[in-house]
C-alpha cells in the first residue's frame, strides 16, 4: 500500500534508531516530574483539610429541611420542631414581592407547624368565637399569645399571628394555598373567589395563586427533583438490570472479538445502520399517528418550559425533531463508511491484533472497574465538600419591609429588634431569617474554598485517568515486544505496569492532568459568564465569549490527544512528560498519514460498538419502561416521569460499553505507536526483525527473513 510505505518526514525529528537491547518498557528506569509529583502531594493534603473544614462548619441539612424565621428547621429528629415538620407562611401574599426573586425570602412570618390550615378563619373571628376556634387559630400562632389579654391589632402588630388562615395544602414541606379551577377557569382558594383578609380587605382568589407562584420560585426544580427521585426509588432494581445487561451484552462483544474481530465488526456496522434506521422509522410512526389530534401541533417554542416532560412526547414536532437528527446520524455514518472502506480492512487487522492482546492480557478487561471506583471516590468527596462548603451553621438576618425604609435588607438582631430603633423609624419592617453565612474568616474565603474544590475534581479525576492509561499501555506495550508470544509476556503485565507507573511516574501524570485541569477550569468560568451574559445585549461581548470557548474546548481536545499519546510513550520509556509528549507528538507527525488511515478509523469502529450497545440497551428499557411490551406490562413500575430510568440506562450503559472498550482503545493505540516505531526500528532482516504480528506484515506486504540454514 504506497501510503504506508511514505518515507517519514524528517523535519520532525530522527527516526527510530535500531537498539538490539530494546525488549519493550524499560525497568531501569528513575522518577520523573519530581516537583510535580510534590506539589500533588501538597495539594492533595490541602483539599482533605478544605473537606475537614466544610465537615466541620457545614449542615447539609438546611438542603433537605425547610427553615422558619428563626432559622429554625421543621421537623427535624431529636428537637423541638420535630413534630411539626410543615412550613406556614403569616401573610402568603407578601410572597409576590420583588424581594423573593432577590433573597429566596418571603418578607412575611414563617412558621414550622404540624398540619397546614384546613378551613378559612380571620382572627377577628377567632378571637370572638368558641375555644375550639381560638386553640385551632393559636396552632399557627407564635409561642405565648395570650388571645384573653391582647387585641386582634397588638397580635398583628407584633406579628404574632397571621391576619387569616385560608384552605392549604402540603407542596414540598409549605402550606400554599389550595388553589383550584372552576368552569371558565375562575381562580378559587376552598371553593372562594373572594376572600375576607381580616384586615378589612376583601382579597381576590387569582391574587393569592400569583403569590403562591413567587413564594415557589426556588421550589420548582425542587419539585422535579423530587419527582425523579421518587422514579429512582421505585425503578431502581430495573436500573441496576439494565445496567448488568449492559455490561454482560459488553463482554459479550469483547469476547466475540477476541475470536471473530472482522466478523463482528461488519456486523457491528450493519447492526449500528439499522438500529438507527429503527429509530427514525418509530419517529416517524409516532409523529403519524399524532396527526389530527388536538394540541398535537403546538410547537416547542409556544409549549416552552414544562416540568411534565411527558407533554413534549405528545406534540408532533418533538418526534419530527428526533427524526431529523436521527436521519443526520445515519447519513454522516453511511458516507464515513463509503469512503472509508478501503481503510477499514487495515483498521480490522488492528482491531485483531488488540484482540489477542487483551486475549494473553485478560486482567485488562477488569482493570476499568478500579478506575470507575477511583472516580466514584473522587466524585463523592467533592460533592459532599461541595454541600458541606454551601451551607454554613450561622444564621443571618436581615430586615424585610413593604414600604420604603432606609435599613431594608441591613443585617438585624431578632432578639433586640422590637426594641431597636429600626423598629421605630419603619413600623412594618421585620428581623427574618435570610440565608446562611457569616462575617468569620471562613466565609470570607468561602469562594476560594469553592474554587478550588472543583479544581481539584478536575485534577484528581484526570489523574485517575491517567492512571489507567499508563496501567494499560505499558500491559500492551509488554506483549507488542514480546517476540515471541506468549512464550516473552512478562508475568501480571497489568500489576507490574501499575507499580511502574505509581513508583515513578506520579509526578508525570499529575503534570500531564494539571495541564489538562487548567483548561477545564478555564471553560468552567467561560459556561459561567456565558450563562450570565445570556440577557446581556453586547453583541461583541456574546460573540468574543463564544469564540474563546470553541478555542479552548479544541485545546482541550488537543491536549487530551498529546496526553494519552504521551503517557504511552512514559509507559514505555519512563521519561518525563514534556520529553514523551515532544517524541509521541514527533514520532506521529513523521506518520501522519498512518495515524489518519489507522488510528482514527479504528477509533470511528470502537465508537460504533459503543453506540451498538446503546442502541440496543436503549430500545429494550424504552419499550419496558414505557409499558409496551405486553408480556411484562404489569412488571414495569409506575413511573411520573418514565424517560428518568430510559435516560440513566442509556448514559450508564454508554459509560460501561466505554469502560470495556476503552482498554480496546488504548490496545489499539498503544499497538499503533509501537507498531510505527517497529517499522522505524526495524527492517524485517535477521538482525532486525519486526515484532509486529504475521497478520500485519502480510497487509502491509512485509515480511521477515528467516536465519539461513548451514547445510
């Protein structure tokens, strides 16, 4: 093939010179990137004293439970609210003030309560009525009212009963009120359009519903949350299946590649073209049948943001939009494979040789597992330090007010606060519980603390990573030269390469991920101003944002290339970073045709392995989820929303068929660096053999000369 036998170009650096000593990854070898490797260490003991910190000073329960004027929490275990696990607003429409949009803060009394108020009463009439109407109204009251000695306006004036009570109900641990519908769509609260304030004022029902939606603000996405959370409790186990399906039709592949490499990927491709071809044909049946119905042709746009997101498979345009992408999908892939297929025989050859290699090297299929634990480690400590630093055990307050008053939103003392001079200068002015924070040392770095916790996700994750690569290409750079396989294999490849890597490598793969978490953290804060700048009308401003982020999200790409490229060039030389990114980068470039035809198209295979197992894991939990299989309808649980399982088998499954295929990729690419440096190493005479596999020297028309025999 003339493009394989391409001289290298030398501008890159000198070939491969022949080394009759070289046998694969060197074990003479030394530390590298010492002064990396401390600074890691350094930082790794600076976050667990950033977690130690949070842990000490945060409360993840001010996320879980609701909070009354006091900062007190409802229906927390083991204190004196622990019965009354409901919060009551004094004066609900308070809520539909601008206040909330800047505070989450209804400028009204809160209270922690056993059961939300059932019925409408003024406390006028309380007041004058029976004792089973006054110890009804006391429960939403604060502690110490004493309705024989204080008037209706001393109660309201010191706030310590609401005006009215009106018909609620519980919505994520609050009384709102009990809004309903009548014919015509007249807004009604317990069956009335007007209520009575007890203040002399007549309130509309429609009112208190817009002062329901403010004071619920925050609480929307809390709703759904809640909704997916309680899908997860009654689907989990089917989830787990899925899953476990996942990984055995996964191991299923790579055993069947392991012996049938070229069959399996044809089928592969074919299976991949209709799998997707069966997707566009149920978009385009379910956006037939949905012709005529009513509603069916409201656009996404004018539907807008629904947390019922079954809604959006009721419209034609949601499947007519499914349909398009998934038409795109298998147009780009039918092309790729068109002009590809010359290229495809090569990348088979290679997918072969990885899959002996993982053959004589199996510990490598179970090595992703050490890696998923590592990144769950990683990733639940920093999102219990991300809790624990969000939330802080010091109450501030600040006064809330409807009129204009100079101290609105100053900090304030409830204790003292209706004898101090705020008090007397703003009448209608209250101390309430604003949110958590504080004025101590902590606080003040409280930013940084959360700056660099997601720093350092970033860095450890990527270090994990890292890790693995390295493990897995020195494992296959040891069978590559081996001459004689199996016979040459050292033995536990995987073990010796992960001491390899771990004794003298930290500091190179924390180097190499720092980089790496530079740029990430750098497009953190761009996603961030962009998301800020969304309102925004500088033009220039909004463009400049997105061209800087399409600049570093291709250098990260870029780096995320070098990286692994490097890290093999580590596992097999056991040289620093920079050095081993510089000869991965040049040795590549003197090949850069042989990476296009080779590499890439080997990784284009992979990827469609995945998507196969996608795909196919996919349909089945749409088809069970969704209560369509006849034979198992009665199984499947009864979901509110039923793409929440759908959703998380298919990104849980994608991450399993890449955790197994990631060792094919790293295989594969480990197997092509060696393989390039054979070639420039080697030139098939006796001396200097090839260490590439028969198969491989017959595609590229090669071969070895045998040793002359003496007669």
């Amino acid at each position: 093939m003339d493009m394989d036998e391409k001289k290298p170009d030398d501008k890159y650096g000198e070939s491969k010179k022949f080394d009759p000593n070289f046998k694969g990854p060197i074990q003479d070898r030394s530390c590298t990137d010492v002064l990396c490797c401390i600074l890691f260490i350094l930082a790794l003991l600076g976050y667990f004293a950033v977690g130690i910190i949070a842990w000490s000073q945060g409360d993840p329960r001010k996320v879980i439970y609701p909070t009354d004027s006091r900062g007190q929490f409802c229906g927390q275990a083991g204190t004196s609210l622990e019965k009354k696990p409901f919060l009551f607003y004094f004066n609900i429409l308070k809520c539909a003030s601008p206040l909330v949009l800047l505070e989450f803060q209804c400028p009204t009394t809160q209270l922690c309560v056993e059961s939300c108020p059932n019925r409408h009463m003024t406390l006028v009439k309380a007041k004058v009525g029976s004792m089973e109407d006054r110890e009804y109204y006391k429960q939403y009251c604060k502690e110490g009212v004493d309705f024989a000695k204080m008037s209706p306006p001393e109660i309201l004036r010191d706030s310590l009963c609401p005006a009215m009570l009106m018909p609620s109900k519980v919505f994520t641990r609050r009384c709102l009120p009990a809004l309903g519908t009548m014919k015509g769509g007249v807004v009604v609260v317990g069956n009335e359009t007007i209520i009575d304030s007890g203040e002399g004022v007549s309130i509309n029902a429609s009112d208190v519903l817009e002062a329901s939606k403010k004071s619920n603000i925050a609480m929307e996405a809390r709703q759904v949350a809640m909704r997916i959370f309680e899908d997860y409790t009654q689907s989990w186990h089917w989830i787990l299946l899925g899953l476990v399906i996942a990984m055995l039709v996964s191991l299923l592949f790579i055993v069947l590649l392991r012996f049938l490499a070229g069959i399996m990927v044809w089928i592969m491709i074919v299976l991949v073209i209709l799998v997707i071809g069966y997707g566009i044909f149920h978009c385009y049946m379910e956006f037939a049948s949905l012709k005529g119905e009513p509603g069916a042709d409201v656009t996404i746009r004018d539907l807008g943001l629904q947390t019922d997101f079954a809604i959006y498979l009721q419209i034609r345009q949601t499947w007519l939009a499914f349909m398009i992408i998934l038409a795109i999908v298998e147009v780009i892939i039918i092309l790729l494979l068109i002009f590809l297929r010359k290229r495809i025989l090569i990348a088979i050859a290679l997918i072969k040789e990885a899959s002996r290699a993982v053959g004589h090297v199996m510990s490598s299929l179970f090595y992703p597992l050490l890696t998923f634990a590592l990144l769950a480690v990683v990733i639940a400590y920093w999102a219990i330090t991300a809790v624990f630093l969000s939330t802080s055990n010091e109450q501030v307050y600040k006064v809330f007010n409807n009129s204009e008053c100079e101290f609105s939103l100053q900090t304030c003392d409830p204790a003292t606060f209706n004898t101090s001079n705020v008090s007397a200068q703003c009448p209608d002015a209250e101390c309430l519980f604003a949110f958590y924070g504080g004025e101590t040392l902590y606080h003040k770095y409280l930013i940084l603390f959360q700056f660099y916790n997601v720093f350092l996700f970033f860095w450890c994750a990527n270090f994990v990573t890292a890790l693995g690569q390295v493990t897995l290409a020195g494992a296959f750079a040891s069978y590559y030269w081996a001459f004689k396989k199996p016979e040459d294999i050292p033995t536990y490849p995987i073990f010796a390469s992960l001491g390899r890597a771990l004794r003298y490598h930290t500091g190179s793969l924390a180097f190499g991920s720092l980089i790496l978490s530079v740029v990430q953290v750098i497009r953190v804060i761009l996603e961030y101003l962009d998301h800020k700048l969304k309102g925004a009308q500088n033009k220039f401003a909004k463009f400049l944002l997105s061209c800087m982020k399409c600049c570093f999200w291709c250098l990260e790409k870029c780096i995320r290339f070098l990286n692994r490229n490097a890290y093999i060039m580590i596992a097999v030389y056991g040289k620093n970073f920079c050095t081993s990114a510089r000869d991965a980068f040049f040795l590549l470039m003197r090949n850069i045709v042989r990476v296009a035809v080779l590499d890439k198209v080997t990784d284009f295979l992979l990827f469609l392995g995945k998507l196969l197992i996608v795909g196919i894991v996919g349909i089945f939990s749409f088809f069970f989820f969704s209560g369509r299989i006849k034979a198992v309808e009665d199984a499947a649980p009864s979901l509110n929303y039923y793409w929440v399982p759908i959703l998380t088998v298919v990104v849980g499954s994608y991450l399993i068929a890449h955790g197994f295929f990631s060792v094919y990729a790293m295989c594969v690419d480990t197997l092509f660096l060696c393989f390039l440096e054979d070639l420039e190493r080697n030139d098939g005479s006796v001396e200097r053999p090839y260490f590439m596999s028969q198969n491989l020297l017959t595609l590229l028309k090669k071969n070895n000369e045998k040793p002359k025999t003496v007669d």
